[in-house]
C-alpha cells in the first residue's frame, strides 16, 4: 500500500528536463521580426527581386523590339510607364534593368567581402610583417576617393574597347577592388581582439592548426559584422554602379541599367516633357537603397553585441 505514494512522490520529486534553449541566430530572427521598419525593408526588397527577376518573363516586350509609331509616347493602356525614344516599353526596361543592377550589386558585394574577410583575418590573426603590407595597401586605396578610381577604370574599358557583354562583369571586379579595404579593417581590429580570447588560448594549447582555428573557431564569431556590413555594402554597389552607367563608364547599352536609364533622357527637352524616362528608374534606385540601408540598420541592432537590448 505505501509503494503507490512513494512511486507518485518519486515522480512528483523528478525536475522536468529543461526545455531546448533556441539558437542565437533563432533568437535574433525573433527580434528582427519585430522591427516593423526593418521588415518592411525586408518585404519590399523581396517584392524587387521577384518582380525584376521575374516580371519580364511574362512581358510582351521584354524582346526589346524597336517601335517607332510609338516613340516617346507617354504613359497608356498598353504601356502603363510610357515608351523610350526608340518606343520600347519603359515598364519592361525598368524591370530588366533592375535585373541587372541588383545583380551587379549583389555579386560585386559577395567579391569584395570575400576579399576583405579573407584578407583582415589574415592581417589580424598573423599580424607583423603580413598584417602591414596588407593594411598599408588598404590605407593607400581609402585615401583615394573610390569615383575617380572607378572613374579611371571606366575610361580604360572604353578606351579597351572592351564588349558590351563583359562590362558588367567588369563593373562588379571593379567594384569589388574598392569595396574590399573598409572591410578588411573591420575585420583585422575584430580579429585581433578575438584572438586573446579564452577559447583561442584553450585552441592553442589542445594545439590545433591555423586553418582550423580561422575557419571553425574565429570566421563563425565574425558572421554577424560580416552579414551586417554585406547588407549595407549592396546599396552602395548599386548607387556607384548606376552613377558609373549615368556617365557612360559602366554597363552600356543596349543592356539597360537603371543608371543608363536616366542618362538615356538627361536632355532638358527629356526632363521637362518626357518625365516617365528619368522618373521610374531614379525612384527605383532612391527606394531600393532606402529599403537596404533600413534592413540592414534592423540587422546590426539585432546582430550587434554592443548594441543595447
């Protein structure tokens, strides 16, 4: 009669397992989602790529077929943003030219965090003679303002004569090669203080390799700077590319850019009486880095330690 209480007792007395604490980056999701400003960036930046990437797909202009009974036609029923001056519709190009600014932005963001993680790691956890070849090339290419550099660059590939085609791909090397030093210094003075943590000194001692030591100890502590800075650098990658386009140095046409979109109408006779040219692409540009620079502000007050929560 007295083992029934004792067994209820025992199993009264037993602590419950602790319930799975969620991850860090679960966490900060949770706390991101609740920044309405960030996620409205977010949501808006969601709804250009899908648009771009996948509204010309169902265009009946996205040939891009010359029209000349319809030049310079303002806003209609068949094209709800008007006509070009070679009657192409303005919609379509917008969306393609979005297509590629957005691409150029991305992939010359992805070369130069690639670059300057890579670099200020080794700076930072090698120091001495390594760390200050690498900052002293990164200090020579800050103290030169980026546009003329770009600029230079730009009127090598014309002078080159280098394709259309590959001018893209050129853009995103170019913007990459001055996107990288800021990073790479970020990095390097993070990385120097990561190193004379606990955890580094108890690698040390179980004597692991230094490649081991970057890849899976040191690099997985820089992801939340490195994912707040990639973020913010996409919307700089696209004014610098659309201000290179807008001069004839960057993308040419006829492969559209929102950049040489608006350099296409910069007459006085376009801005006065054509507005539907300059207009959709310069609002475009304006919302887009509007939105990434709010998404990426949401992501460094939840990914950043120093932040106050």
């Amino acid at each position: 009669m007295s083992t029934l209480p004792a067994m209820g007792r025992t199993e009264a007395g037993r602590s419950k397992p602790p319930a799975p604490r969620s991850s860090l980056w679960r966490q900060s999701m949770r706390r991101l989602m609740k920044n309405k400003l960030a996620v409205s960036g977010l949501v808006f930046l969601i709804f250009m790529f899908l648009i771009c990437f996948l509204g010309p797909l169902f265009s009946p202009y996205a040939d891009n077929k010359i029209n000349t009974t319809v030049m310079n036609h303002a806003p209609y029923a068949k094209h709800w943003l008007g006509t070009d001056l070679l009657g192409r519709d303005v919609l379509t190009r917008l969306l393609q030219a979005g297509r590629i600014s957005l691409t150029v932005g991305i992939a010359s963001m992805l070369l130069s965090v690639f670059i300057g993680s890579l670099l200020g790691a080794i700076a930072g956890y090698y120091r001495g003679v390594v760390d200050q070849v690498i900052m002293r090339i990164a200090d020579l290419l800050l103290t030169v303002p980026s546009l003329p550099i770009l600029f230079i660059f730009g009127a090598l590939l014309s002078e080159w004569k280098v394709p259309t085609d590959y001018r893209m791909y050129m853009v995103m090397l170019m913007l990459s090669f001055v996107g990288w030093p800021g990073l790479a210094r970020l990095i390097r003075g993070q990385m120097l203080s990561l190193r004379e943590r606990e955890f580094m000194q108890a690698a040390t001692v179980l004597g692991l390799r230094d490649r081991r030591k970057l890849i899976h100890h040191l690099l997985p502590n820089l992801f939340p700077l490195i994912i707040v800075v990639a973020t913010l650098n996409i919307g700089g990658a696209i004014l610098s590319e659309s201000v290179l386009s807008f001069f004839g140095l960057g993308v040419m046409p006829p492969t559209p850019t929102w950049g040489n979109m608006i350099d296409a109408a910069n007459t006085i006779i376009d801005f006065e009486k054509h507005p539907w040219l300059w207009i959709p692409p310069g609002v475009s540009i304006f919302l887009t880095v509007i939105a990434i620079n709010i998404f990426g502000d949401g992501l460094r007050d939840v990914l950043d330690p120093k932040q106050k929560k």
